[in-house]
C-alpha cells in the first residue's frame, strides 16, 4: 500500500521516506502544499498520508479539511505531524479530518505503530467498498436476470391468455363466460369451452397444484392434450373426447409418463345441445359446481381423486338433466381463500346463498369483495353456463 508524506522541511522528507521504505510500503514525497494536495485529490486507490501541520500556502490542516469535503467516502488516512501538543490543537486537528496525531519529534517505533494501526484500517475500508462493489454488480445482475424473467413472465402470461375461450360465447342456447384472475403473473388455473359436434359442447376447468410459471406450464400441456383429442374426434372419429372417464384416463397416463412431478384437479363435462343432457366426472375439483335453477341450488358433489397422482384410478359418470333456467357455475380454491367465513362448511354456505339469484361473474366478484387490481392469495378462476330462453 501507499504511503503519501507531506513535509516541507527536505531532510524531514528524506527521513519519512526512508522509514516508510524500511517498513516495507511505497512512498511518495511532497515538500509543496499545492502539489501534494493535486496528488492526493486524483489519487485512486486507498491511501495514509503523513501530513505536516505547518505548510507554506496550504496548510495540512487545511489540505486535511479541503480533500474530506470534495472526497468524504474515500479511503484515506490521515496522520497529522506537527510540534503543537495543545487539547485545543489535536482537537483541531482530529476536526478538520485527520485520523491520528503524532508530534514532532516523533519516535520512529511509535510513528510505525500508528501506520501499522492506519493500514489495517485502510484495508478494511478497502474490503468494505470491494463487498460493496461487488454487492452492487450482484444486484445489477439480478436485476438485469429479474428483468428477462418478468419480461418472459409477461410473454408467457399473454400466451396463456390468448389460449383462453373468448368471452361471453354462446352454443347453441347455452352461453359461456369466465373470468379469471392469477396471485403471480401466470396462473395454475385453465379453463376452455369448445363445440365438439353439432349435438355436443364441451368444457372443463382446470387447477394444478401450485401457481406461478412452472403450474401455467402444465395447464398449456394439458389444452394441447385436450385440444389434440378433439382433432382425433373430428379426423378419426375417436370418440374420447366425448367421454369424461376416458379422457381422465389418458390424461392421467399422460401426467405421470411426462413425470412432471404436477397434479390437479378437472372438472370435464360434455352438454348434449339436443338433449339438454350434461355428463360429466369431476377429479377432485373443490369447491363443487353449483347447479341453480328455478327449483333449487346444490352442488354437484364427487369424491374421485385429482390426475397425477397415481396410476390406477377410476372416475366415475355422472349425468344431470339441464332445465330452462339453469346457470352451472364452477370456481377455482382460491376463492374459498377469499371468502370470510372460518370453516369450509360455513364458505359452502355462503357459495350457495351467492349463487342462488343467478348473479352474473362481475357481481359475484364484487359480492366477494375481490379487486381486479390487486393479486389475490391464489389464482381466482370463475366459469358461468346459462341455458338461455329460447
């Protein structure tokens, strides 16, 4: 490390620099205040300065003053030399900016001591602002990383919406909406509706375990997968797609042969537009699909197992015939997390009363007191089907 001295007395300077060079530092001698003041303003890298109080022109401790206030967080070290001993000018001189004192004449071993006390401290200020450093080109690149990753996010988030069935359609006499809100950018939960034939229309809602990127992923794989059986349907007449037994099936063969380390749970139904017939089996999507119409509210309750878990599973059928004025509504878990009431029993409660008016999705959301500009604890997805009036 560096050792600046400053004396302009020459045999004072020659005697400083043959100590510094004994103790095994680089010196760098001044006899004019005005040079070695430019000298230590530019100097860049840490540095103790033997400093003589009594200069022509500039004194030290004015040098002292005048580097503190236009260089405050660098590294120097200041040590003043000087015959004055008063409390009043070490106090001075500790306040102009010096770090230590010694007075002349000084005791070589004692001046050593103080440089070997200055030194260690230089270096760990030169650690400090190297950790700094290094801290502050950490956080610039993760940044940088944060920065492709939400700009991905986002990317992967516009995909998956554009997947999305558009809004508000309507097959036949059944209309369709959704409205679905993610805790992160991308969401775990899916849903899709699509006209399988000219009798049937089919739909599922979907939530894998999990949200964020790595469950949006899956529910991409699993619109392809199903998406995939109904070309099969139309090009080759399999008729898997019509069946929600069988599309289970394969799709949880799927989940584990891909061993995504994913499950979740569907709801798939298939609603017959001639027969106003809905078959449907549910893999361990709660809440229950609510059924309304003008005689009653329930839920559709089943108790089969989420897709990909394990390999043996069955699922059952089930089949309700549609009134007029029905309205199925399907929700996501999340929004169990949003209603207040303390026990599921007493949310199930509370799901019902909601539902049994018909409200629209917008009013439901509302009801729950869920703000579109806020991410809520889980992803929040909703799925309403109303046979309209002829």
């Amino acid at each position: 490390m560096k050792i600046i001295a400053v004396d302009d007395n020459k045999a004072n300077c020659k005697l400083l620099e043959l100590y510094i060079n004994r103790w095994g530092y680089e010196s760098e001698i001044y006899s004019e205040s005005h040079e070695a003041y430019k000298a230590i303003s530019n100097i860049n890298e840490p540095v103790l300065v033997l400093m003589d109080w009594m200069l022509p022109k500039m004194s030290g401790v004015e040098i002292v003053r005048k580097i503190r206030e236009e260089r405050p967080e660098f590294p120097i070290y200041f040590i003043m030399l000087t015959a004055r001993s008063s409390k009043e000018d070490l106090v001075e001189g500790l306040d102009s900016g010096a770090n230590d004192y010694v007075t002349k004449p000084f005791d070589s071993q004692e001046l050593k001591s103080r440089v070997k006390s200055g030194i260690r401290i230089l270096r760990l200020e030169k650690k400090l602002i190297d950790r700094e450093s290094e801290l502050k080109n950490i956080n610039e690149e993760l940044k940088r990383s944060l920065q492709i990753i939400e700009d991905d996010v986002e990317a992967g988030k516009k995909i998956q919406f554009k997947l999305l069935p558009e809004n508000d359609i309507s097959f036949a006499h059944y209309e369709f909406n959704h409205y679905l809100q993610p805790s992160l950018f991308l969401s775990g939960d899916f849903l899709n509706y699509f006209q399988i034939d000219n009798d049937n229309v089919g739909f599922y809602f979907i939530d894998v375990a999990g949200h964020g990127a790595s469950s949006s992923f899956v529910t991409v794989l699993v619109n392809s997968f199903i998406t995939n059986y109904l070309d099969k349907y139309r090009l080759e007449n399999l008729r898997t797609i019509l069946s929600p037994p069988d599309m289970f099936k394969k799709l949880n063969k799927m989940l584990l042969d891909e061993k995504l380390e994913k499950h979740l749970t569907i709801f798939y139904g298939v609603i017959n537009l001639t027969q106003n017939l809905l078959s449907y089996s549910n893999a361990g999507q709660v809440p229950y699909p609510i059924l309304t119409d003008n005689n009653k509210t329930k839920f559709l309750e089943t108790k089969d197992l989420p897709l990909g878990l394990i390999a043996e599973t069955s699922h059952k059928e089930e089949r309700v015939k549609l009134a007029e004025d029905m309205c199925l509504y399907l929700f996501s878990d999340g929004v169990l997390e949003i209603i207040r009431e303390d026990s599921l029993k007493e949310k199930n409660k509370k799901l019902l009363k909601l539902i049994e008016h018909q409200i629209t999705l917008e009013e439901f959301r509302e009801k729950i007191n869920l703000p579109k500009d806020e991410n809520p604890p889980d992803d929040v997805t909703l799925m309403r089907i109303r046979r309209k009036n002829r």
